[in-house]
C-alpha cells in the first residue's frame, strides 16, 4: 500500500476540541506523522487546502439488508453508500433474515466485509433469539465470533424480566445494548406521530409515550444492574429529559438521526411513505428539544438509521409501506445543515458526535482520534461547497429518501480506511489512488 500526504488540511481534533493547521504523513494504515511542513516524495499526495480533515466518521446505526434482502441493499452497495458518505466505519443491525442472532451469521459478515474491503463493518448481534423477545441469544458466542453491541432494532424488548437478565448477562462479555425503545402495546398499528398529522389523514398514531415509557424502563434496569446502554433514534423532547436527568447518576447515551433534527410529522403530508419512519417524525417542539439536547451534549452520539427499502414496497398504500429512510452517503451534509448551519454545534463537536464518541462507546482504541500510532480511518470534508442531493446518484440501492433537490453544504470530500483513499472528490476508488 502507497504511503498518503494529506497537505495543508485543517485538521480537527475532537478529544482536545481544537482545529489546527496541519499535514498528516499515512503509512502501513496507520497514522504515521502529524504536523506542520511534512515532505515526502514516495507517498501520494491529496491536496486538502480549504478543507477539514479529521478521524473517521462511525455510524452506530445502519441497515444493511445482508444476508436476506441483498436486492435492497448488502454489505458492497451500503460500504460503497457509507465510503462515499464519509463513514470509514459502521454497526450493521441484525434485522436481516435471518437475524444475526448466531456466530455463524457473525463470522459470515465479517469475512465478507473483509472482502470487500472498503469499510469496517461492526455487526451488532441480537438480544433475543430471532428478534422475537423469547429468548436471549447466545452473547459469549456472539462476542467470540465478533460482535460489537448488541440490539433489537426495529423492536424493542418487550419482556422487562428478559432484559433485566440480558443487562447481568452481557457484562460478563463486555457488550454494549444500543436500543430501540418501543412498547408494542401502546405503538401497535401506529404509522405516524400522534398529532395534528395522525389526525388529518385518519391514522392510527404512536403516541409518544411508547418510546419514552420503554426507554424509562430501560434506564432504571440498566442502573439497577449497571449494564452499558446507548438509546438510537430519540424523537421525543420527554425522552431528552429522562437522559438528562439519568445522566447524573450513571454513564448513559443516545443519539439522533438527521430526519429527526430536519424534518416533523408535516413533511408526512408532502412525501408521503418516504417520510413513513420508525420512530415517527413528531413536532417542531420535539426537534427543538433534540437540538437543545445535542448541543448541550445530553445527546453525544449521531447515527443515521440509514434504512433502504425499495420502491416497489415504499410505493404501496401508506399502511402497507415499510418504515424506514435511507440516508448515509447524506447524514453528514444534513447533519451540517441541521446543526451548523444554526449555530448549535460547531465543525470540532459535530466530529467529536461522528467520530470521537461513538469509538469511546464502541471501545475501538485506536479510532476516533488523529494521532501517531492510531489507525488511518480519515474523513475529509469540503464545508464550503454547495450541492443538490441527487438520489438517482445514491451508491445505496435504498432510492427512499424524502431529501432530493435538498441544496446542502458540508459534503465529504476523501475517505481514508486502514492507510487506503477508498473515495476521492466524492467518488469510489475503483483501484490504486495513485
Ligand atoms: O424506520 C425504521 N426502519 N426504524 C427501525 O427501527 C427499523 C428500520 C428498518 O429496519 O427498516
Ligand atoms: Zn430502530
């Protein structure tokens, strides 16, 4: 592998919250020097005046359909979507079919992720079996075979007595819960918010406190039991409140999607299914709260969701069409819009969100951060660029994304994973960079 000279980039360092100018010298897929004024005539050059250049982006949520729905997206179409997004890494959800609830299946993604090669891809394996909230899956074997977290998605665990032993279990392995935080009881049925939206179009709602009254179950099991929980996707100002208020007592996490800083349940009247998602887009108030819980850091984490579904399912009846966004060659130009260009975050703490945070949850040592010796996963991104989000350009095969024609700035410009230019000025690198 060919030695890179990334030269004159502002390189951002999210663990000490400052921007410098600098070069970075990658050699052997690690991060070999940085400073000021590094020459070397062996290694390719990239040329990153007038832009940002900081560690890997990781994405804590993303869909990937692999194995079973491969049509809709597999593990080569969501690493070239991810590449091209900026994501040097990504946790892949075991929603699949099957599920991701045994090494096997766990041993299959990682070799073929390797094949690939493109990405680090993270399978997170299932709390229980088969995703049906019965039985605990197997998490010694499940750790062994490489899984990094554990969750349900799409689901949440219904039976608290199950999850109070899953929280006991899980620590003798060191596996970290990401949770989707949703009581079937009161969400069944539901395809929107409740609100004036549920209202005028005559649907079924999911009211609020089906997130928030799982999610406040959930904190007390994991105090009670000192498991370590990360909350995705909140959407709901109460739940800001509840993390806030845990957070004084005990290590806690969440995050929140770009659709649900940038869109409400309005746009449901404009797109239609494409903006049909689990948990539902809720209200202006909502949005506020989430933003107001990014920047005061209660929410530390930005994950996509990204969800691929294909046309012919998200083209049916309202009801019958599937929840779900997909998003990750755009999270970061959206998250910029939502959260940037409005003055709550600045460039330094969306890093320390895409990248710096979700390593230290993860325990990967040796992301998140830009020094000698660390690996060479580097994002680079041109923030002063402005561009149209086209979806019929998407890498993804998921074309259901309620942002076309969206004009955003903020775009990843390089992707570097392990020492390797996996995307260039917005574009795959099909073979040598130079
Ligand atoms: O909208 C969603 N889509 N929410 C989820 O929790 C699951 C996801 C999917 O798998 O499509
Ligand atoms: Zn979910």
């Amino acid at each position: 592998m060919k030695k890179i000279l990334i030269k004159k980039g502002t390189v951002v360092f999210p663990q000490r919250g400052v921007l410098q100018d600098a070069d970075i010298l990658v050699e052997d897929g690690l991060v070999a020097r940085v400073g000021k004024g590094i020459e070397d005539t062996q290694a390719c050059p990239v040329n990153a005046s007038n832009l940002l250049v900081g560690p890997g982006f990781i994405n804590l949520h993303v869909h990937l359909r692999e194995p079973g729905r491969e049509t809709e997206e597999n593990l080569w179409t969501g690493s070239r979507a991810a590449a091209r997004g900026g994501f040097t890494s990504v946790v892949s959800m075991p929603n699949t079919h099957p599920p991701i609830d045994n090494p096997l299946l766990v041993r299959y993604l990682l070799l073929r992720a390797k094949e690939i090669g493109l990405i680090n891809i993270f399978p997170a394996g299932a709390i229980t079996v088969g995703l049906e909230g019965k039985e605990m899956a197997e998490y010694g074997l499940l750790k062994e075979a490489g899984v990094i977290a554990l969750s349900d998605d799409g689901r949440g665990v219904q039976d608290a007595r199950l999850l109070y032993l899953a929280f006991q279990y899980a620590q003798y392995f060191n596996l970290p819960f990401i949770l989707h935080e949703e009581d079937e009881g009161l969400s069944r049925g539901g395809e929107v918010s409740e609100g004036k939206v549920a209202a005028l179009l005559g649907k079924r709602a999911i009211p609020r406190v089906a997130e928030e009254s799982l999610m406040a179950r959930d904190l007390v099991l994991a105090f009670r039991t000192g498991a370590r929980v990360h909350f995705t996707h909140l959407s709901t100002a109460l739940q800001v409140e509840l993390l806030r208020w845990f957070q004084k007592k005990m290590p806690v996490s969440a995050d929140v999607t770009p659709h649900h800083l940038l869109l409400t349940e309005e746009d449901v009247l404009q797109w239609g299914s494409e903006a049909k998602v689990k948990p539902p887009l809720r209200s202006l108030e909502d949005q506020k709260a989430l933003k107001e819980g990014v920047k005061e850091g209660v929410i530390s984490i930005l994950a996509s969701d990204h969800a691929p579904h294909p046309p012919e399912d998200k083209s049916l009846s309202f009801s019958e069409a599937p929840f779900g966004i997909s998003n990750l060659e755009i999270a970061v130009p959206l998250y910029a819009k939502a959260l940037i260009e409005e003055g709550i975050i600045n460039w330094v703490e969306l890093w320390e969100k895409l990248s710096y945070n979700p390593a230290l949850f993860l325990g990967l040592n040796n992301k998140g951060i830009l020094e000698e010796g660390k690996d060479a996963d580097i994002t680079i991104v041109d923030p002063g660029t402005r561009k149209k989000v086209k979806v019929s350009d998407f890498e993804s095969r998921g074309k259901n994304c309620p942002f076309e024609n969206w004009s955003l700035l903020g775009w990843p410009a390089y992707t570097i994973v392990g020492g390797r230019m996996v995307m260039a000025e917005g574009s795959i690198v099909e073979d040598e960079f130079c």
